[in-house]
C-alpha cells in the first residue's frame, strides 16, 4: 500500500483557488485556437458531440487519476511515479514523458501566446488590420519574421516565468484567481453579445444540430485527442496541482466542476467565433488562422469592434498565460522534487532552457511539432497515468484517497475504465496515426 504523504509542500490557501488554477490550466488556447478551428472543419456539431462524450468518459476519469497520483504522493509526475512503482525504472521513465512533453510543448504554446500578446497590443493602439488581405498579410508577416516574434515570445515567456517562481500561493494561485474570473467574466459578456448578432442563429445550428453522419472514425479520434490537450493531461499537470492539495476534498466533485468550466468555455469561444464569422457569411473552416487571420477584420468592421478585438485578445492572453504556467510549473517541480532545487532556481533554469530551445518555433512552422507533443506525447502520458492507477496501485489505497469504501460501484467504475477501457482507447488513437 502506498503511503500518504506527510511532507511540508506548499498547499494551495483554498479549494476554489485549486479549483480556479487547474481550471486556468485547462482553458487555453486550446478552447479558442484548437477547438474552433478542429470543431470548423469536422462538422461542428458532431465534433461537439463526440467532445462532450469523451471529457465525460475519458476526460474527467483521468483527470481525477492525475490529481489522485499527486495527491497520495505529495510529489510531481516523475517523483510520483518512482515512489507509487516502488522504483521501477520503467515507470520513472514513462513519467519523464510527461517532463519532456511540457518541455517541448511549452516552447511552441508561448510562441502561439507571444502572438497573442502581439495582436493585443495591435487592438490596444487601434491597428488590427481592416480587410482580409492586409490581416492574412500581417499574420504572414509575424509568423515568417523571427525577430518579430522573438520580441512578443520574449514578454510572454517573462510573464509565466515570473509568476511560477513566487510559488504556489503568491504566484499561481494568485494570479489564475485574478486572471480567471476576469477572464470568465469577460466571456460571458462576450457571448452574449454574440447572441444578438445577426449569424448567431447559424452559429448555434453549427454547433449544436446533430448530424449522426457526420461522425466518421476520424471525427472521434480527433476528439479524443482534443480531450487530452484541453483538458491539460497526459504531462502531469494536474499531478502537479494535485500534489499541493490539502487532505480535505473531493477529487470527483473537483474534477467536474473543472471539466465543466473547461467544457462551457469551449462553447461560449465557440459562439463567439462562429457567431462573428458567420454574421460576415463566412465559413468557420478556414483551419488555424481562423482567430487571428480571419477575426481582426471583422472586430474592425463591427461597431464597438476596436473595445470587443481588445477584450477578445486580453481573454485569449489571460487564458494563454495561466496554461502556460501550469506547463512550465510542471518542469519546475520536476527540479525541484527529484534533485532538490530552489524554486527560484529550478523556476528560472527550466525557463531559460524551454525558451532557448523554443526559440526554433520562431522560425519554424508548429505544425508537426503540436502533433507529436499536443498530440502523441500527451496521448502516451495520459496512458502511463491510466496504467499506473489501474495495474499498480492496490484499491483500497485509491479508496482511502478518494475518502471512499473498496466496493463503492463509482470507485469500481473508475478503477475498471482506468484499468482497461482507457488504456485500449488510447491504444487506438496511438496506433490509428490520426492525432
Ligand atoms: N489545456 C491548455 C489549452 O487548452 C493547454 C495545455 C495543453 C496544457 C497541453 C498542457 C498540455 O490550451
């Protein structure tokens, strides 16, 4: 039996700020970039569907698993892993993925959130570009010229730097509490607003009109995959943030609070965007371009678009920013827990490397880079979580953690989908080569 953990790690100062900060980890740019553009050329609703059913069955599942291994541990993925396998050096380096995943994936996520923080500035000083040709002339112009990118990547990586090294409380907590409910206010708002547009009925049908047709293998697959990188697993985030968890909670109750914010954020981005593309009778399948190729002309074509081109650029930073810090977080602890460096140093020594070797993504294109790390790396991570709990750890030790009985059916449940549905459904999405 694994025992608790008794060591003094920093712990999160309340339940909603745990809450609050795995949920700044799971809303990214994931939910505007990825989400939109995936759900625009998969047939919306069915993508959707097929989404929504996934964080349900695979999603919310693993993610209790995470918080589960961080929690019994009281240490990140790798430490996590040593101490639940008893040592084995197969399970320490299946939890390295999860190490090497942030590392990589990090580099490219903040060269996407320097270009985020770029069209801020652009919507701030009153300069998006006002048709189509100047804005797929000026996305070509920031993705092609390096030392342009370089600049905003630069800023980005400072932020997240600087708010991961004041720790859990004054740094994470802190600021995904100010940076989150802003951000979920802002949104709200914001959809709204996109309700009374004049494609938001087209938008909804887009998005919510079912076509059974529509979902073909690799729609589902997709799907999947998405699950993964929107929800933050597979890089051992969430075992992260599990690890600074009080004695006292709820993982189940946690898990799809967050899941939910995860889930409807998606969504509300959703309506917004499709909303707005459709009011100019436009299609939402123009891939990744579509939030900054195909958006800024036409916040500038709206009335009040220069006030919605800032708050949609601030909402895509804050979202950006704390991601970010949950991926280089994980890093961070890695240093920290298996080789027993400061904080600070661990902090800015793991940010100087992923921003030196991100700086490859300024001046290449991302493409491959988000399928092998946002996609196969993540999926392998996420099984290795999967494997752990369900082959390795005794049930009654997840019972004692999850402050439940052995024979509780939902604990049965768990520990079934975790043991067998969840590893061949992964299985499948690894060896099917559509991630
Ligand atoms: N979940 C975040 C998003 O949707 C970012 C993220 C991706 C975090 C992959 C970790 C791993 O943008």
């Amino acid at each position: 039996m694994v025992k608790a953990v008794t060591n003094n790690r920093e712990r999160w100062q309340s339940k909603w700020g745990f809450i609050l900060a795995s949920a700044g980890s799971a809303v990214g740019l994931g939910n505007f970039w990825r989400f939109s553009y995936l759900a625009g050329m998969n047939g919306g609703a069915a993508f959707i569907l097929v989404y929504l059913v996934s964080v349900l069955v695979i999603g919310i599942p693993l993610m209790i698993a995470e918080f589960l291994v961080g929690k019994l541990t009281g240490l990140s993925i790798v430490s996590a892993f040593r101490k639940i396998s008893g040592n084995r050096k197969l399970w320490v380096a299946l939890g390295l993925i999860g190490v090497i995943a942030s590392f990589v994936t990090l580099g490219y996520y903040a060269v996407i959130g320097g270009w985020v923080v770029s069209y801020l500035g652009q919507a701030l000083s009153g300069n998006l570009p006002a048709d189509s040709v100047a804005s797929t002339a000026a996305f070509g112009l920031l993705s092609t010229t390096p030392a342009l990118q370089v600049v905003w990547y630069t800023l980005f990586s400072l932020i997240v730097a600087g708010i991961v090294s004041q720790g859990v409380r004054a740094g994470i907590e802190k600021y995904n509490r100010i940076l989150m409910l802003m951000f979920l206010v802002l949104l709200t708002g914001m959809a709204i607003y996109a309700l009374t547009l004049p494609g938001a009925r087209e938008a909804l049908g887009f998005m919510f009109k079912f076509d059974l047709n529509k979902i073909t293998p690799l729609v589902m697959l997709l799907a999947v995959g998405h699950t993964f990188f929107s929800l933050s697993l597979g890089t051992g985030i969430m075992i992260a943030y599990g690890s600074y968890l009080p004695k006292k909670i709820t993982l189940p109750f946690a898990s799809v609070v967050i899941s939910i914010i995860d889930a409807m954020v998606a969504l509300l981005a959703g309506i917004v965007i499709f909303s707005i593309v459709f009011s100019f009778g436009l299609l939402p399948d123009s891939g990744t371009g579509i939030a900054f190729v195909t958006l800024p002309p036409l916040f500038a074509a709206m009335p009040g678009g220069v006030y919605l081109a800032a708050i949609f650029f601030f909402m895509l930073a804050a979202a950006a920013i704390t991601s970010a810090v949950s991926i280089l977080e994980v890093v961070a602890t890695y240093l920290m827990d298996e080789w027993k460096i400061s904080r600070r140093i661990s902090t800015w020594g793991s940010a100087i490397f992923i921003y030196l070797f991100g700086l490859i993504w300024t001046a290449n294109d991302i493409t491959l880079v988000d399928k092998i790390a946002g996609g196969y790396l993540l999926v392998l991570g996420a099984l290795a979580v999967s494997l752990l709990i369900g082959w390795t750890v005794p049930i009654n030790s997840l019972a004692k953690t999850l402050q439940t009985k052995t024979n509780h059916p939902m604990l049965k449940g768990f520990y079934l989908l975790n043991r067998y549905l969840i590893p061949v459904i992964l299985i499948c999405l690894l060896v099917s080569g559509t991630l």
